[in-house]
C-alpha cells in the first residue's frame, strides 16, 4: 500500500507541483486548501505524512500542527515562506518533525520526507521491540514491568534485563560469557555463576505458566528462551 501524504496548502500551483512529484515518487496525495479542510481530511483520512503550510485562512498551520498532535504522532512536515529562527522554533514546539522554508527544491522537500519517514519507522520499531509479547507474558522494558498470565510480577532489573534479551531472539543459544557482556557490561568482573543465580530465579516466576514457551538449559553452552 502506497504511502500517504496529506498536503494542506493554500497557494494551488504550490499544492499541485508537490502532488505531482510525490505521486511520481509512488506517494497516495490528498491535498487540502486551507486549515480547517486541513484538519477534516486529517481526520478522514488518517495519512502516513502531513505537510503543512504555515500561513493558511480559517487555521494557521501552527495551530493545526498542535491539533494533530494532540490527536496522533504522525509526522509533520512545516512548509513555510519564513526564514527567520523565531518561525522555526514556534513550528517545531507546535510539534512539527521538520521545516522547510519557500521557495524550495523539490529533491529537497523528497529528501525531508523520505528522512522523516524513516525517523517515524525506526521510533515505532524501538518502540515495538521494547515490549515482548507471548502466551501469558509480557516483557515491557519501557514500564519496566513483567506481566505473568495477566499480573504484574516484581521483578529485579538485572532479572528483566536477562529475560527481554534472551526473548528478544527467541530459540538462540547465549553463552554465559554472552550474557554476562550484553547484559551486565564488558567491565563486569563478576562470576559467570551470576548468570545461573538470575535464570533460576526468573524460572521460580515463570515454572508451568505456558507450554508455548520455557527458559530452557543448554548443557554445556548456555540459555535460550525456546519458543515451540
């Protein structure tokens, strides 16, 4: 499914040359004509991508910028005839992701998009990857909080920290060593004991709560956590 762009511009040649070329590029374009369409189509639509225009009749773009992020953290783009430093900084507290100022080149404005883009899907996929979801388990290393068939289960950092990198690839086997330098560090000098010490307490929390998945030994290498 194409990428959509919702263009909220009130000059029409500036609207109609940036749809032309985005569409060129596979882009799905919608453009809106002023602040408040802006804000309708917004809604309707739901694009991947907002480029905004800050000088509009019925909202300025400021102002629609902060209703879209109140409403979701889809990324803006300011298109803007103002160059100075004050109109940058009130775009990009209003929310914005980026500013372009007027009159622009084209293989710029593709360059901020595509740049953008990337930035938005690479935050998403941290933000995914920080939370592990199986049968009866969550691992939320953002709240920091372990989820047991549905309740919350004190645990101890090093203990989640241990368990969100063995599940993060499921059915690979770590070393002791591994763990030890992913885990607790490089400059750690402890014993690799540790590593069993914290395993067999996470297996005291974990013992018999689903069939799909186990803290499983791997005599004479290490641990995985085996997913069936």
């Amino acid at each position: 499914m194409a990428i959509s762009v919702l263009i909220v511009e009130d000059d029409r040649n500036i609207a109609d040359l940036l749809r032309m070329y985005l569409e060129k590029e596979g882009y799905a374009v919608t453009i809106a004509a002023d602040g408040g369409q802006g804000l309708s189509k917004f809604r309707s639509i739901r694009p991947d991508l907002v480029l905004l225009d800050v000088m509009m009749p019925v909202m300025d773009g400021w102002t629609l910028c902060k209703t879209i992020r109140a409403e979701s953290s889809v990324p803006v783009i300011m298109l803007t005839a103002k160059g100075e430093t004050d109109d940058k900084v009130t775009g990009l507290k209003s929310g914005a992701d980026d500013y372009i100022t007027k009159p622009f080149e084209m293989k710029e404005v593709l360059a901020r998009i595509e740049a953008v883009l990337r930035r938005a899907t690479g935050a998403t996929a941290e933000k995914k990857a920080r939370q592990l979801v199986f049968d009866k388990l969550v691992i939320d290393m953002d709240a920091f909080e372990l989820l047991v068939d549905g309740k919350k289960v004190d645990t101890p950092p090093k203990e989640m920290e241990l368990l969100f990198y063995l599940a993060s690839s499921p059915n690979r086997v770590y070393t002791r060593n591994q763990l030890l330098d992913e885990v607790w560090g490089f400059d750690y000098f402890g014993d690799s004991r540790t590593v069993d010490v914290h395993v067999k307490r996470l297996r005291e929390k974990l013992e018999g709560v689903s069939e799909s998945w186990c803290l499983k030994t791997v005599w004479g290498v290490g641990y995985k956590f085996e997913v069936v």
